[in-house]
C-alpha cells in the first residue's frame, strides 16, 4: 500500500502556513472541504474538527473495493490519496489549531472503511527535510475496521502512539507470508491509554505455544520502542504495552 506513503513535498510546500490571511479560515472549514472535494477529486464527503484533530470523511463506492478489478481497485487508491492530500492543505492553510489528521475512507452500504491518521508536524517536517521519507511513512497510521466502530473524538499524542505501534506491527504481518502464517490471529487493535500504558485487543489462538509467544512479544517489544526511538523528544510516553484478549485476559505485558 505504497500509495499512502510517497512524498507530499512539492505539492504541499505551496500550502505551508505564512504570514498572509488564511486560506481557510476556520469558520469556513467545512464548506471549503465540500468544495475541495467537489473539484479536485469529484468527492462526496464531511469534515469535521474535534478540538485539535482534522476528521475528513469520504464516501467510496462497493464496487471499487470489493474487486477483483485491478483498475477498479486503483480508482479507489486514488481517491483516497486525493483526499489524503485535501486535509493536510486545509490543515496547512487554516487558522484553526490543528494536530492529528484523520481521513476516512467509507465504504458505502458496507460496514467498513479505511482509516489513516498523520501527525501534523511530522508532515511539516517531512517537507522541511527533517525526516526522510522512509521515517515518515514509519509515521502514518493505517487501519481498517467497520465504520461503525468510528468515534469522532479528539486524538492526544499517547493515542496516536499506540496506534502507530499498531498499524506497523500489523502491516508486517499482512506483508509477510511467514509471520503472518503464525501469528494471523494476533492482530493488534488498540483499546486505550491506562496508566501510562498501551492496552490493545488481540483475536488471540495458539498464544500459548511458546515459540509462537515468543515470536510475538519480540515483535510487539520492537514496534513499540521503534516508535518510541522516532519520537524521543515527546515527554511522557507510555513505558508499557499490555495486550488482552476479548474477556479482558493477559496475552503479554511488555516494558521498556
């Protein structure tokens, strides 16, 4: 899924904040979405602004994701990509405070989406040079779940942390046919922020084979302070991962 990770360089550098009047100002946020939308990628969709997290949400049709159909299934990239790139210039260009980005692709009639969250300031600075772009795309949250499941609420930094854990940890498993062979059924999904801890969820079977658990701690334990290395600076983190199963049970309890 490449296609969420190239780099915004050229085209958003037009777009960075300067000293002159907002391009979209706050109060007009929503309209200027519609209207982004409409023109630029023919899009149907809502923007919402929940403290300081950006939400766009963007319908696509059935029959682009449920395919076979390699055009039709790059007719749908697109249009998440288009839309992908209409939040950050609306974030980049308003007066409105804004952090966390979330664009949801929306499945229509189906109980599903695709959902990517970006940290502002790591878009920045990308576009600075700051970070290289394989560093950014070590940054981006991706995640597919049912619609149903979404929660239009204010995303803090500790939140954003753990689901990052959680969408590297697992598109590798998606991506690779050996560890996904074992550990399929421990996909991660993260649950909350508890005492400076992560607690995810996990579909957990066969956990309990020793080799299998040692495989996935090892992995969860390098996600984790993979993620927490890139953002050292951040005061705070969380020190430890708890992962739970459906009836609230141990699976692991991972530290620093």
């Amino acid at each position: 899924m490449k296609i969420f990770f190239y780099t915004l360089t050229f085209v958003l550098t037009l777009f960075l904040p300067s000293c002159r009047k907002p391009t979209y100002p706050k109060e007009k946020l929503v309209l200027e979405a519609k209207k982004l939308l409409k023109k630029e990628g023919n899009l149907e969709g809502e923007l919402k602004l929940v403290g300081k997290t950006m939400f766009l949400t963007v319908d696509i049709p059935k029959e682009e994701i449920i395919t076979e159909d390699k055009k039709l299934l790059q007719k749908a990239i697109k249009r998440i990509e288009k839309a992908s790139i209409i939040i950050t210039r609306l974030a980049l260009s308003t007066d409105a405070e804004v952090e966390f980005l979330v664009t949801i692709a929306k499945v229509k009639n189906q109980d599903f989406c695709i959902r990517i969250i970006n940290y502002l300031q790591d878009i920045k600075d990308l576009i600075y040079m700051k970070i290289s772009r394989g560093d950014y795309e070590k940054r981006i949250v991706f995640e597919m779940l049912p619609y149903s499941k979404i929660a239009f609420q204010e995303i803090d930094f500790n939140e954003f942390i753990g689901r990052l854990v959680a969408s590297n940890y697992n598109m590798f498993i998606r991506s690779n046919p050996f560890a996904g062979a074992l550990l399929s059924k421990t996909l991660l999904e993260f649950e909350r922020i508890e005492n400076n801890e992560v607690i995810f969820l996990s579909i957990n079977t066969d956990i309990d084979i020793p080799a299998v658990k040692l495989l996935f701690e090892s992995l969860v334990r390098e996600y984790f302070l993979d993620i927490k290395k890139r953002y050292k600076t951040y005061q705070n983190l969380p020190h430890t991962v708890v992962v739970i199963d459906k009836k609230g049970g141990h699976l692991a309890k991972i530290k620093n």
